[in-house]
C-alpha cells in the first residue's frame, strides 16, 4: 500500500524542534523529507541530552528520522545555485529562520520562487512575518508569556510554572505547519499555484488559550491562576496519596462526579458542583483529606473499575509501558542506520489504509549528499568541485 504522503517532497531546513518535529510526522507518513543542514552550524538538537547509547541527542535521533541529509555552506562558491537546482524537483520548503535571513543570503522565497513557480513556502519563527514583533526572537516560556497562558497557569501562591510541554513550538508551531504544508498542498492540487505559509509560534499559544481568549472577547472576563473549572478554581484538580503520589481528577460533569464521590466513600458530597468555584476550596479540602488516606495503588485499584475520569499521575517511563500506548503503538522500534534498532515515540496520527512508517531513526550529517546531488542531475566532477569549495560536506 502506498504511503499516504508519497510523492511529496519536502527541503527541511529547520533545525531544534517545532519544524523537526512536523516534518518528521510528514516523513512518517510518506512524504520524502530531506534535511539542508549547515557542515559548520550543526543542528544543537544533535548535542542535546539525553543521549542515547551512540552518544546522539536521543530527541534529534527521533524527531529527525525517515529524512536523508544534505550538508550544505550556502555562504560557499556555488552554495546557492545547489539550493536552486533543489528546489526544481522538490514541493515545498520548510524553515525556522527570523524573517529575511534566507533573503539576505540569496535564497529566500521570491528567489526561490523565481526558479520554481509550484513552490510551497512554510516559515515557522517566533512571532510571524509582520508586526512590530517580527524580529524579535523567542522561545516557548515567551509564546506562554505573551498569549496569556501563563497568567492563568499553575497556583495562586506560587504563580507560573514552566513545563517541559512546548505548547507554542509543537501546539503552534509544528502542527501549525503540518496543517497549513497539507492546506497548501491541496490548494496547489486545484490551481496549481504554490503560496506562502506564515507560522507564527505565538500566534499558536494564542490558539491553544483561545477558551481564556473567547471569554476576554465576548464577556470581558479575565481568567485568573486558580480561578477557573480547568485551572485549579474547581474539583478538577490533582490530589496527593498517603504515599506521595498524586492522583488526576476530571470529573466535572454531574454523572462522573457523581460515581468518583461514591468511590471514595464520601456521596454526600454529590450535592456540590464539582465545576463550582464559589465553594471550591472547602470541597477540594475534603477530597484532599480522603484522598491523602490511601495509596496511590488503592485508587488505582478502586478506580480501575470506575469511568469517571480519574486517573494516576504517572512518570514518563510508565506511560510508556502502559498497555493503551502499546495497543496504540506510540512506542515503536526504529532501525538505526548503523544497525540495531531504537525505541521511538510513535506517530499519533493514524490512518487505516497507509499507516506510518518507520523506517530508520536519525542519519548522520550529510549522509546523502552525493546520493540528492547525483538525483538532481549534479555530475561527481561538479560534487568533487563543490566539496574542494567548501560547498559541500
């Protein structure tokens, strides 16, 4: 069966995480990928622990697999006459550099575009190609700054906590791209005509805090930390075990709420509302004290037989041994090109006729450098030439 996104081909010139980890969904599903990679600005993912067993940043080694590598000094003799003889047989372009650096260098969209008139553009940055922000650079503690998401995150007492979960970059950025690359490729389909994606990784926080956002807008109310039914201000809240682990607490509506008070033994409280912030805190104290009473083992136990969304907090390494992320096969095994195989975080979209695949993790820089030049018409004297450039590595 054929992979659903066979026959794109994507030119990755993204490095990190929020564009890595969209054309790494895209590869996973078909689409051939190659990554242009700097031979004297390596991609710090790489080096990024943790490390696996090779010594390669175990996250480069996922988010970059089923792409092949292309080392590229687009500041070398001939470096940006190889970027347009790319594009030729390539569908889109992805990268994450600030606006009109790839412009400054000669190989931006409009020169770009000039040699492919069907290119497909996708710039993922900070904050966009326009606005008085646009050069301003960012990373995801600032998206969640600037969109409001920490205002209302984490507690009262303590104010916002940084997470590992890059809501901006991934939320925003990579399935921003994914969205708009598959947008514009349809839109290509009917008029044959490439376009421009702008993807802004703050405008991607904003979308992710667009409850907080409709309610600014249409009733002038501000979310504030502990205040509302899914930031602390209600029953819906985690709750630590006699033996310090924590348990996850979703039952909101009447009908869960309802089988979680009868399952920890207290049904006389199922004449509160569990989204009702006005008496909030002395609810949550109770179900604090009940909870606080057994271990985490107990409730799992007593809970395992009771729908009412309500779950154990679990570490990172359990969730990836839990059976509903196996049966989902969100952990896979990846060949390594130099053999073996790696445990992998799987693909979370799956398609019934043309499932991901998962062919090799992450290569080595400039693994395929001859292979693309030689696809593209490049002779090995003009390679060799390029290579005594500095061109190529």
């Amino acid at each position: 069966m054929p992979a659903a996104l066979e026959g794109l081909r994507i030119l990755d010139l993204t490095t990190l995480y929020p564009g890595p980890m969209a054309t790494v969904m895209l590869a996973d599903l078909g689409a051939d990928v190659l990554r242009v990679e700097a031979p004297d600005r390596p991609d710090l993912l790489r080096y990024m622990p943790p490390y696996d067993a090779s010594g390669e940043g175990a996250t480069y080694r996922m988010a970059n697999r089923n792409k092949r590598s292309i080392a590229l000094n687009l500041k070398a003799p001939g470096g940006i006459a190889v970027m347009k003889a790319l594009v030729q047989h390539y569908d889109v372009v992805i990268e994450q550099f600030r606006p009109g650096v790839l412009d400054r260098l000669g190989v931006g969209y409009e020169a770009l575009r000039a040699a492919q008139p069907r290119l497909i553009w996708c710039a993922i940055s900070s904050y966009g190609q326009t606005g008085p922000w646009r050069d301003r650079p960012g990373h995801d503690i600032n998206f969640m700054a600037l969109s409001g998401i920490a205002s209302h995150t984490g507690r009262p007492e303590t104010g916002p906590v940084p997470s590992n979960t890059l809501i901006g970059d991934v939320g925003g950025g990579s399935f921003g791209a994914i969205t708009g690359i598959l947008a514009a490729v349809i839109h290509r389909m009917k008029t044959g005509e490439g376009q421009f994606i702008d993807i802004s990784m703050g405008d991607g926080a904003l979308w992710m805090n667009g409850m907080a956002v409709a309610g600014a807008l249409a009733g002038n109310h501000e979310l504030r930390r502990g205040a509302g039914p899914l930031n602390g201000g209600s029953a819906y809240d985690y709750y630590r075990c006699r033996d310090g682990g924590w348990l996850a607490v979703g039952a909101l509506e009447p009908k869960f709420w309802n089988m979680f008070c009868s399952a920890i033994g207290h049904p006389e409280l199922e004449d509160h509302d569990a989204a009702d912030a006005v008496d909030a805190a002395a609810l949550k104290a109770r179900i604090a004290q009940a909870v606080s009473e057994r271990d985490l083992v107990d409730w799992e136990g007593v809970f395992s037989g009771v729908e009412c969304c309500v779950d154990a907090v679990r570490s990172t390494r359990e969730a990836m041994s839990h059976p509903q992320y196996a049966a989902r096969h969100m952990v896979v095994d990846v060949p390594l090109p130099e053999g073996g195989i790696q445990r992998q975080l799987g693909n979370p979209i799956h398609l019934s006729a043309c499932p991901p695949r998962y062919d090799s993790a992450s290569c080595p820089l400039g693994a395929h450098t001859q292979e693309v030049l030689r696809e593209i018409g490049f002779a090995d004297a003009d390679i060799e030439e390029l290579r005594a450039h500095g061109t190529l590595a």
